[in-house]
C-alpha cells in the first residue's frame, strides 16, 4: 500500500472509530490520520497473530484498520483516563 492510500485508509478509519465510541474526540484531521494508522498497524498485528503468517507490524485492510483504530482509541481513553462516563 502507497502512502497516500495508508493515509486515505488511516482517515476513513479513524473517522469511524471515532463515530463507534462514544463521547467527543478533540482530534483534528491530523489526529484522526494518525489514529487511523496506528490502528491499521494494530489491525494489522492482531491479524498476524491469527493467522499462520508471520507475526509482525504490517498495515491492515480497511476492516482491520477499523478495528485497530477502536483498539487503540479505547487504549488511548484507558491511559489518559478520558470519558469516564
């Protein structure tokens, strides 16, 4: 995947985990790409550990990367004790 589709993926995905877990997000457009990537990179381990592939950091498909990036929003929220309702 070139950058500017790991970008576009990142975007698409970020905005999404951002709509599924509730409460608001002061992430700009750059923190929603960045989320969005991370999460494609967790997407992406977490499908290596499932699979008979090697287990490394690779990006991940959109549905992966969607759910990278809730993983990583929650993860995000838990650390710095954000939306505790």
């Amino acid at each position: 995947m070139g950058i500017i589709g790991f970008i576009i993926v990142g975007l698409i995905a970020g905005f999404i985990a951002r709509a599924v877990v509730p409460g608001k997000d002061d992430f700009g457009i750059i923190g929603t790409i960045v989320l969005g990537m991370v999460g494609s990179l967790v997407g992406g381990f977490l499908g290596s550990l499932l699979s008979d592939g090697p287990t490394d950091l690779t990006a991940a498909g959109i549905i992966g990367s969607i759910i990278g990036a809730i993983i990583a929003l929650v993860a995000y929220n838990a650390i710095t004790g954000r939306k505790k309702a």
